[in-house]
C-alpha cells in the first residue's frame, strides 16, 4: 500500500558516503552568507518534478536546491557547475562561515519567534477548519490537513510565516497555533481507532469553525 | 540515484555523478573563498561525534527522577533542555509530549524531515523517507508494528507533524523497577526511538520492549 514497509537500517550511520557529509557542510556554511531563508531553502529543495525528488536520495535533493539557490542569488553560474571551478572572483566582502565561528552558529540556532502586534484571532479549545487553498508556492500547510476540522490546542506566539518569507516577502510574523485533528476527519470512518494528530498552522491557515 | 556511467574527463572520472557535482560545487566555492572547508568538517564532526540521542536521553533521565524538572520541560521545553547545555539550529523551539498508558505519542514530518537535532542529532534515513513521512498520520499503529512496537487497543496514539519550527521531543514512560536507579542508568534505557516514538524505554532485564526487526544493541535505535 502507498509507499511500503518503512524498512529502518539496523546501526544506520549518520552518512553513508562521504559526499554526504559534505553536502550538509555545505549546505549550512552557504546559508551563513545570508542570500536566502531556512524558508526559501526548503521550498527550493521540494520545488521540483514528483519523479525528480522521489528517485533522489535525501542529500541528493540537498545538492540540487543548493545549486538552484547558489544560482539563482547569482552565487554560482551554470557555466561554473559544467566546469567545476570558479570562473569569476568572489564578492570582496562576504560573510563566511569559518571553523573557528561554528560552534557558536550552530549553538545560536534560528529562533524564529517574533514580538506580537496583533491579538491572536483563536483561543486554546477554539474549533477551527483549516483552509482549502492549492498555492504554487511555498506552504507548510500540508495537503491531508486542508479543509479539516479540529480543534486549537495551544498557541504558540508569533512565528515568521514560511509562505512568505520563502518567496523574499519578508518575514511576516503570524500567531502560530497546534491545531489537532480526530482520525476520521483526515481518514473517514476507517481510520485506526484513538487515532488523532496534530499539525502546527498558521493564523491564515485557520478560520472559525 | 543516478546512473553508474561517469563523463570521462579529468581527475574524478572514477567518481558517481553526485560525488563529482558535490566535490565541483566545494571547488567553486572555497575557490571564490565563500567557505571554509575546515568548517564543513567541523560542522559534521559536531553532528558525527558531540551531538546525538544521549543528550535527548539525559533529559529524559532528569524528568523521570525530578517531578519540577519535568514540569518545567511540560511548561517550557526549550528553558529546560537549555538548562542541560542542549541548543541550538533545529532546536529553538522544543515542546516535550509525554507518554502515559492511556495516550502514545509519535512524532514526524510529512513535509521534509524537521527533527530536534540537539536532544537527538541528525535524522535517520527512514525518518526522512516517503513511506514514514506518509503513513505514520494514517496508520501509526500499524508503522510502529513494523518496529516491533505493539501498543495495547486501549492506549491512544497521537502523532505531532512539525510543520512549523517546533520540534517535539517524546518523554517515553519510565520502565518498571528502576526506583533506585541513578540518572545515568536511566538514560542508558532511553533509545533514540522511544523519543521519536517508535519504540518506548527498555525494561531494566534488559530486553527492548520494541526492538527494529533485525535488533540492535540496546541504546542504539
């Protein structure tokens, strides 16, 4: 059924190849030049063909949105990729990632959460449908959980709001909101019984119920 | 993956074609001095070797032993986890969720693979794969089966999708027998699993209560 058996690797390592590895370093040091956003980042990797990214492997899918931003920021050229060096000198000032400054980026994170300027719409107990849209762009709103009805279990804040941010909007903090939904609204009546999950929405994902 | 036939050309012509586009994409850019090479492996030695499931373990150790500790891990789970030392990217926002007889917890993303890496380190591949990502929100039950997990038809799963910046992190219930145990004997019971929520703590005689299908080592996966 659907994609199979989830099939876990016995003592999977961390990477299975060094090219991995690398790709992760890499990948983390170019976001430190600030061109793009966690939120860009994601919708470049996904943003592809369904055949292209589920014949890729993770890491494969890590490289191609990589070389998509670096392109598409005017880091990188394609000409460059098919060569394999440099055919233009970097930026003179360009903030780099270097070794000894990793543990304190790593440490530091991203925290995304943002002073409020505006009065949650929903309270904790609240029921609420989630809206039906189909964007081309970015969402974090998944497809299985649009014009479901569930309930608000906790309100988080203000979050920056990834529809926007991935798409140079800015970042456009919304009241974030864990919204959980009964088993049969997502599946019907077949649903594996005591079932229920949640998803994390945004304030425009949500109206009243 | 691609296909095994290389281009011929140069140096790397022994190489995969993801290999060679990788090692291009290096050279270009430490060529353009845009990154610090030595800050790529530093950056996985964190992820290979300082980081990983025994901070996540810890935490669940102290919860277990300190009743305020794992009210403040309910109330405000990033202050509390910080308080261990454990922070940073892909850790900014954490919420602990417990498990009681009564209710399950599993975690996921549907979306891509947003995991709490500084409680539990870098993501398996299955996490991150199609057939969980997809099938852990329809038939949990059945996913965490496949993990020799079976859970009784009176306990309830609840599964949290991280499609935000919140990253969840499952407090397994504690085994039974462990009264006197320290923390550090208590944490070598919590598997990385059981904090995903595919699998629970191990029994102090030393069986896994869930165990993948060709068994590890307890304490790890």
């Amino acid at each position: 059924m659907g994609f199979g058996p989830v099939d876990p690797e016995p003592n999977e390592p961390y990477f299975h190849a060094d090219w991995e590895e690398r790709v992760l370093g890499m990948t983390l040091c170019a976001a430190a030049l600030g061109h793009w956003s966690l939120d860009e980042s994601r919708h470049a990797r996904e943003n592809r063909h369904p055949a292209d990214y589920y014949s890729s492997s993770y890491y494969e899918i890590w490289q191609k949105g990589l070389e998509r931003l670096l392109i598409r920021h005017d880091v990188v050229s394609n000409e460059e990729l098919a060569a394999g060096h440099s055919l233009r000198p970097g930026p003179e000032s360009a903030q780099v990632l270097t070794a000894d400054r990793v543990p304190r980026t790593l440490s530091r994170g991203g925290p995304v959460d943002r002073p409020a300027t505006t009065k949650a719409r929903f309270e904790t107990g609240d029921q609420v449908r989630t809206k039906v849209i189909n964007p081309q762009t970015h969402t974090r709103l998944p497809r299985y959980a649009r014009g479901k009805l569930g309930v608000v279990d906790k309100i988080h804040g203000c979050h920056v709001y990834p529809d926007r941010n991935a798409h140079g909007g800015g970042e456009q903090p919304q009241w974030l909101y864990t919204v959980r939904f009964d088993g049969r609204e997502l599946w019907g009546d077949d649903a594996e019984a005591g079932l229920s999950v949640s998803i994390d929405a945004w304030e425009p994902y949500l109206e009243p119920a | 993956m691609g296909s095994d036939h290389d281009h011929g050309h140069g140096p790397d012509n022994h190489l995969q074609p993801i290999e060679a586009r990788v090692r291009a994409l290096e050279t270009i850019l430490t060529e353009k001095g845009l990154i610090d090479p030595a800050a790529i492996d530093a950056i996985v030695d964190t992820y290979q070797n300082e980081v990983g499931p025994r901070n996540g373990a810890a935490v669940v150790a102290r919860a277990w032993t300190d009743p305020d500790f794992a009210a403040w891990l309910a109330d405000d789970a990033t202050a509390a986890i910080a308080s261990l030392d454990f922070v940073g990217r892909q850790g900014e926002h954490m919420q602990a969720v417990f498990n009681t007889p009564d209710e399950h917890n599993v975690v996921v993303c549907t979306l891509c693979s947003c995991y709490p890496w500084p409680v539990l380190g870098l993501p398996p591949v299955w996490y991150k794969s199609p057939p969980y990502r997809s099938r852990v929100v329809i038939e949990p039950r059945a996913v965490l089966a496949e993990f020799g997990l079976e859970l009784p038809e009176s306990t309830s799963i609840r599964v949290w999708d991280s499609t935000a910046e919140l990253r969840y992190l499952v407090i397994p219930t504690r085994p039974q027998g462990t009264d006197d145990w320290s923390e550090d004997e208590l944490a070598s019971l919590v598997s990385r699993d059981s904090m995903i929520g595919t699998g629970v703590a191990a029994d102090p005689d030393g069986t896994e209560a869930a165990a993948t299908p060709t068994a590890g080592t307890p304490g790890t996966p």
